[in-house]
C-alpha cells in the first residue's frame, strides 16, 4: 500500500468530502476498517444449525483443558454438542498457569516447590502477553475478561551486554539516543556527500536529511551533522523548580563505544508484528482466560486429574480411555474426539490411529523454556530507580528481567528474573530450584547490585520440560508439509488442535484459532453426513 | 558515561565478584542506582523541627487548590503548619480536571455544558500522562493512589499527513518497519561503498551493517542490503491456523513515497525525556491525585468558591481578601502567604508587592490548548481496528487523537477527539461546542470514516484560555532570569508556587517540586526567625 494514490483518491476527496473519500478508499482495501479485519473469519456452531437441518449434537470428547482444549468445547457448546473434557493435570489452562501463594510446582522427578508469594502477588508462568491483532483479545471481551497493558518495553529498563564489555547497564532511552543520533549522524553526512546520489533525488536527500535532524537530534550541516546528546539520554539530575534546569546525562560515548556495546542490536525485538508495544494482560492473572472460558463450558464437563491412556478410534465413533482422579481406569465413548494435548505428549499415548498419525505426532522438536519469580518485599525499581514495568534486556544467561505490569506503587513485587529458552534454559533446569535462584540472583546483580539479593522475599521457578503432562514450552516443525498438515486433517473420528498446528506456535491466539478451525471443520462434517 | 570502562571495572569484577564490581561502579557513579537517584533532594517539614527549636508553627494562607497550592498546603501540614486555602472554583485540581458525566464546562461568555458521559467514563481534560521520573509518581505511592499504563504510543494507531499527500492513514508498525528498513538500506549501502571510511574503522564498519540488518530487516548485501518490506508492516490476513500462514502487508511504497509522506517526523516525539514510553496515569481519573492531597490536607482547610481579591502584605505577616462562596467579601491574616494561581491571573489580582512583582507576573506568554472528549456507543477502534489506546498523530487542525487507556474491551469508551494548542486551539475556542464538535468529527473522519460521526454518543470541549479563573494552559517565560528569579524568591511575607515557577512547566511535576522548594524556603525562613 503506498501511503499516496493521489491522482484517483484526491479527485473523489475534493468533489465527495472526507465521507465519500474514505467510502473509495474502503473499496480500494486502504481504509483502516478493511485493513483491519485481519482475522480468520469465524462463525460458532449454532443450535439452529441443528434444529434447521433435522440433525442432533453429537458427543464429543476433548483432550486437555489448556487454550486449545478449552475454546473447542465452548466453541461447539454454543451449539449444544455434548463435550466431556478430560484433564491430567489438576487445574485448568495447561500452559497458561498463574502461580500464587501456596501453590506447588511439581517437576517430573517428583521434587516440589510450594510458592510462598504474598496475598496479591502472582507469576504468569507461561503465557504473560497479548498483542492488540490476536484473537485472544475477542475471547476477553466476549468472556468480561478485563486487560490492561503488559510493558513490553520501557525507555526506564536496561540493556547489559556483558560479553560486549559492557561494564554498567545502560538505560534503553540512552542507548536508543545513541544509537539513532550516531546513525543520522552518519546517514546525513553520506547523503549530503552525494555518496547516495544514486538512490536520492534533491528533493529525496533535502527530506531524509530533515527527517534525521529530528530523528537524530543532531546538528546541523555546518556542525556536521553531529550527535552530541541531549535530553533523550536521561538525566543526572532532572528538571525541578527554581534554578533547577536539570543536567543532561553524559558523557556520550563514541560511536565506536557504541557499536560495540551492541545495544542496537535489542532494539529490533519491539518492531514484531507479536511483540511490538502495545501488548496487554488480563487483570490479576492469565489465567483468567481458561478459568473464564471453563466457567462458560461448564465445571461438570471438565473431568481433572483424568490422564488419558489409549485412544481408540472405532467404526461409529471413538473410544478414550483414562485414569480418573482416584486412578482407576475409565472409559469414556463418544462421536469425535479432539485431541490438544501436545504432540510430543500424544505421541507417548497408545492409540490406533495409525503410523503415519504416530510418525507426525513425533515430528515436532520441543523448546525448552524457564522462568523463575522472585517476589521482594520492596519495589526497589520504582522506588530507587524509576522503573515502572518493562523488560532488562541481556546477554546474560538470564535473557531477559521483566519488572511486574500490575500493582504499581503498592509495597511487594515479583520480577520475573529470567524467561530463556534453549541451551539456558536447559542448565537451569538441570539445577534444583534453590541453584537456580541462587545462579539468577548472581546475574541479577550485575543489574540492579546487592539489594538484587539482599531484598529477596520468596521465588519460584518454572521448567516447562520438566512439567508433568506438558514438558516443554512449544514446538517448532522441521516443516509445515507431511505431518502439519496430516494433523490438521481429521484421523477417523479424532481431530487435533493446538498451538502446534498454526502458524501462532507459542500464543494462545495460534490454540484460539486451531480450536476455532476444528471446530468449524467438525461442525461442517457433523451437518452433511 | 560511557558503557565500558574495562581497564579497572573488569578488574575488579574478576577479582571480587558481581557484588564487588557493582560497589566500584556505584562509586564511581556508573551503577544504575546511583544513576537513578535524579530527583531533588526533599525533606519535609516535621513537627520536631518546632519542638526541637522551640518555635511553634506558622499559619499560612494558600492561594488557590490546584496541584502546587495543595501540595505546599500537605506539606506543611505534616509539620503542623495551620493551612487555609482559598480556591475560586467549586472543585480542587485547578487544571487537574476530570470530567464525568453530569459535570458543568463554563466558559467566560457563560456559555456552559453539562456532560452526558456514561458511568465510568471520563475525561482529562487537563494534565493526563506521568513520567515515570516525575515526582508525581512518588506522590501517587505515598497517597495511595492506583496507577495504569498511560498509552502514549501504539504500533496499532496511525500516522496520517494529510497535507503531504497522503490519502490514508498508515499504522506507526508500519511506517516505522518502511523508514527503518529504507534507512538501513541507505546507511548499509553508504557504508559499505566506503562513503564513511573517515568516520569508521573496519570494525565499525562490520558491527553497523550487522546492527542495520536486524535494525531493518533487510537484504543482505549481495541483496543490496535492499529493503522489501516484511511482517514488521502488519499482515493484510493474520497468520492462522492449519494453512494460513498470513499475509504480509504489501506492496511498499517506494523509497520517495516514503519520504514525501513525511512519516517519520513523527517519532521522535516518543524519544523525548518527559514522554517516551512507559507513562502513567491514576486509575479512574487524573482528579485521584488532586483529591487525595486535598483528604489528606483536611477538606475543611480549603474554600472552595474563594476568590482572592486583594493580596496586602504587613509588616508583620499579610492579609488575603477573597469573596467568599455566599459573595461575601472575608479578610483573612496570616503570617505567610503561598500564591499559587497562574501567574496572568495573579497579575489580575489588586496587591502592595510592588512594580517588579507586577511586572515579573505580566512576563510570561500564556498559551492556549484544547481538548474534545467524543464517547462512542462503541468500541469501534479496539473492534474493528485492534487499536487498544494509544495516540494517532496527524496534520490536521485535530492534532492528536487519543484512545482510551482505560476500559478495554468493555462497551462504550472515550476518544480524545483532538488535543491541540496555539493557532488550533485558539480557532476551535472561537466556535461554541456544537460547532467544534462537528470539525472535529469532519477531520477525525478522515482516520476513520463514518463510524466516527455515526456512532458518537456525546461530547464535551475545554478551551483551557475560556476557563474562568484559569484563562490558559500554560504559560513560557521569555527568559529565566530577571521575572523568572524574582518569583522564585519571596515578595515579603507572599510566596510563590506553581509549574510556571519551575524547569517542567505544564507538568505536575514542576507544580510539585515548585511546591517542595516554596514549602523548604517557607520553613527554612520559619526556623531561622
């Protein structure tokens, strides 16, 4: 889209006014309204689906209570399918798990951690964030799920690149004056050179060259072009009252410094379509969001602690198998299936749906991911160093320090004190829990020093791979042919839905919109059999 | 500073460990800390400060209850001083103003109107976002007052530069992933063809292509290091599940376009120190604040519908006259004064302070701004546009609109329709509401069509130059000597207060720390008598 179509749209704008003007644009697609139904259509199952054609709803069995499982059965409620959803674990969400005061955290190896957070205090242990365009926002306001803003990022937080030589933390706000004053800088000294006549006319150069004056804050011709710093750097003493003009941060280090320091290379995380601010949370939890779509399935429908053993897909329907909550082995019969736990746990599950199901289901390479909590008993970053929310980005093996998005200005608060995938999460994992926070409290430090450790209430942390029924954090396929799409294909009467089998892996939004797409695909067997 | 000092700090980080090394940097100011202890150094006065001295506490009259006049009132008051505040309008804040529904916006003319917002919206009409380096914060923690994200920014609302040609608004995403990436095309190529070679070394050379590329997302530079859009722009179809993997918004406009939009002259104001992202707000209105300092100062210490008519210095004190709310002229003595009102209307005000201070308060420009509130039925910008808060940016008369930052997802909600001032400002207080409230819709339409005329529930304008014993938003000094540093300085027994009298004007946060430095002369004064 080009941001001026001015020969056809001018026209219709000065004879139509601003109303006719933008009813073109509609048609064109440039509107904003029609740039911004993005989403997958979808339309729930109705009950007059069923009383218009002469068909009855059928029974459906779900597979797992986390996003996936949960959406399936209030998708196909809405239109009267009878759903049982059995679960292993003894709480709703699967992955999005809100971690309070008293709650256990059990690891695969049976050792068990008892969260001693304070009244008010939580930990989103998996899912934490939402963006604006995922479909995960449509499921709040339907379900009365209230949101506010997740800081993803905060011109307050740091960024410390320790294998950079980086020596003290430096505030993103100075490494952004930095490093977007040096590269106009040097962009309007090549410009104005003729170094690019290639790529600009004069009027292309005149206006890069006043775009990056303002973008730069940097001289002007006659000074060179230089970044010298300024305001947006921060303060070493802020504005105040009286003969108190405040006093600008420096000295600015050297462009070489500051390529080397590496901040730049943070900055790109915050332009993502999935990351770029601003993002949200539900208020007091993310677990509002399973916890609200199962009040709406219905507590009765929802089977915990109901590990399933053995999926057997029959002539006229499908046959579950499961240990219910005081182990003994049930059986549970039902027109379709769907089946969301995730792949690599499904893969471990007997069933008959064949070689080339099993041979998909053991496709996907499964990402480690930890995160720990550490509540304090003072909010030492808003109080002693301006920080409300955001996240300390790092090269540290902690990754990354997020500072809490709800309670500001209130006496405790968790810090997220790392979230890291892969090789680091790994290590932590492999250490028991009070080595993982004594290890995440030394990196810690290099941040925020002593009161880093000398403040500590309580922690806790999360493993995903080592999570009974879950273990691990998402998935990644070698490939989105063969078994992606097998799996997005019924296997008799079972289908599949997940994260896993989207183009979202790792969001709810990609489990919302795999659960809407079963559904709908089910639904539509379901009316023309 | 710079980010790296290796000589010593990696010294003594190897020898003595994080906490060591941490020590050495706050030593040497380097440390976050350190860095973060920006504000002016402020103690209040307290009741031992007179039983240790033997002196007994003053009484003090305060002229006006806006943020300044309320804030030296609490102050003193946690000492014991005896506090009167006389306040011409109904209500505390000043131009703290939160509007609800039900609400009267007099004008000078007289004309007036009664807002028909809905239960639980409102409107700022004044002040709206704090800084997280702002004063107010602390205040906001010590008074109890609940604070939420403030959405200065949004990588979902719009850019739109009407008078460049641009005939559709742009996302910021989106004009950010463009001038981003065609920047770093540019400053890749430049640098590679030896453009730069004065001002980089070889290293530097390869560190900045490396940072551009992520910077950008661009080619590599076998590619031309070529900008060709990407998911950073947005997605005309979402990523979904099963077989949609989404689709990038596209085409891109072409480098010339891009430039000729002017886009990019927007960013920079989200660099700025008092504006960069994170800002807050008090939940349920910026009014939380003004009425929490007024509990805590005692209701019955401040008069409401006081206007202050003459101000009479003594010899021994001073003498405030004000028409009280019944029309009634009152006198009221005191040993000290604090005058806080505007310093326009102050120079309105009959007083014996002589010809400099008269001619100090006639310095200062007032200036004029405006806001429009517009409630809609619906909320059609999250709905329809996945806009949740945040600010779109315009050339039109409009400014600035705002989304709400406040309510997500629930049904009705509050745009600012425009926030503007000067020659904007002026020319939409010349027209009454009915007719401003139709501009505003005509140009805001141009964003986002028809919806925006035809799903308006009701409105309310504040002129801030037609508001009575206000008359302005803020004000400007020619010049911070002469005027500026006679008012910082007693006049008599008068002293005065308010944003105008500090480096943060039209921020509460130079409202406050003007307050803190007239409550410290004040007791300073007091103590050494």
């Amino acid at each position: 889209m080009s941001y001026s179509r001015r020969g056809f749209l001018t026209a219709v704008g000065t004879t139509g006014g601003a109303g006719a003007l933008f009813a073109t644009m509609g048609a064109l697609g440039l509107a904003p309204t029609a740039e911004a139904m993005t989403r997958t259509a979808f339309t729930p199952p109705q009950p007059s689906d069923f009383t218009l054609t002469g068909r009855g709803a059928k029974k459906v069995v779900v597979l797992g209570a986390g996003v996936a499982g949960l959406a399936t059965a209030y998708e196909l409620g809405k239109a009267g399918y009878d759903c049982t959803v059995l679960e292993a674990l003894d709480r709703v969400g699967g992955r999005n798990w809100t971690i309070r005061g008293g709650d256990r955290i059990t690891e695969l190896d049976g050792s068990t951690q008892i969260s001693r957070f304070s009244e008010g205090v939580y930990m989103n242990a998996g899912p934490a964030r939402l963006a604006q365009w995922m479909v995960t926002m449509d499921y709040c306001r339907e379900l009365g799920v209230p949101l506010e803003v997740f800081t993803n990022s905060n011109a307050q937080s740091y960024i410390f690149n320790e294998a950079a030589g980086m020596t003290a933390p430096v505030r993103w706000r100075t490494a952004k004056s930095d490093v977007y004053g040096y590269i106009s800088e040097l962009l309007s000294t090549a410009t104005d050179s003729g170094a690019l006549d290639a790529k600009l006319t004069a009027q292309d150069k005149e206006r890069l060259i006043s775009f990056l004056r303002g973008f730069g804050a940097i001289g002007t011709k006659a000074n060179g072009f230089a970044y010298t710093g300024g305001e947006r750097r921060g303060h070493s003493v802020d504005p105040g009252a009286g003969e108190q003009p405040g006093t600008v941060l420096g000295p600015v280090p050297s462009l070489s410094d500051v390529l080397a320091s590496g901040v730049g290379q943070r900055f790109s995380f915050e332009f993502g379509y999935d990351q770029a601010m601003l993002m949200f949370q539900p208020v007091g939890g993310m677990d509002s969001i399973p916890k609200a779509i199962a009040a709406a399935v219905g507590k009765e429908k929802i089977l915990l602690r109901s590990k399933v053993t053995k999926i057997t897909d029959l002539a006229d329907g499908v046959e579950v198998e499961y240990q219910d909550k005081n182990g003994r082995t049930r059986k549970i019969k039902a027109d379709f299936c769907v089946a969301t736990m995730p792949p690599h746990i499904l893969a471990k599950t007997p069933h008959n749906l064949g070689p080339d199901v099993q041979a998909a289901l053991s496709m996907p390479t499964v990402t480690s991911s930890g995160k720990i909590g550490l509540e304090y008993r003072r909010r030492w970053w808003e109080i002693d160093e301006n920080i409300y929310g955001g996240v300390t980005n790092t090269d540290l093996d902690l990754s990354v320090m997020w500072y809490p998005s709800y309670g500001y200005g209130t006496r405790r608060g968790l810090v997220i004190g790392y979230y890291h995938n892969g090789a680091n999460a790994d290590s932590y994992a492999a250490l028991p829990h009070p080595q993982r926070e004594k290890r995440a409290i030394e990196q810690g430090m290099k941040i925020h020093g002593a009161k880093y450790r000398d403040e500590l209430a309580s922690s806790v942390s999360v493993a995903w791979k080592l999570q009974p029924h879950i273990e691990g954090a998402w998935v990644g396929w070698p490939s989105r042919t063969g078994g992606y799409q097998l799996l997005n294909k019924p296997a008799g009467h079972v289908h599949f839905a997940g994260d896993w089998l989207s183009y979202m892996i790792a969001w709810q939004a990609g489990a919302l919109e795999s659960a809407r797409k079963t559904v709908t695909d089910l639904h539509k067997r379901v009316l023309t059999h």
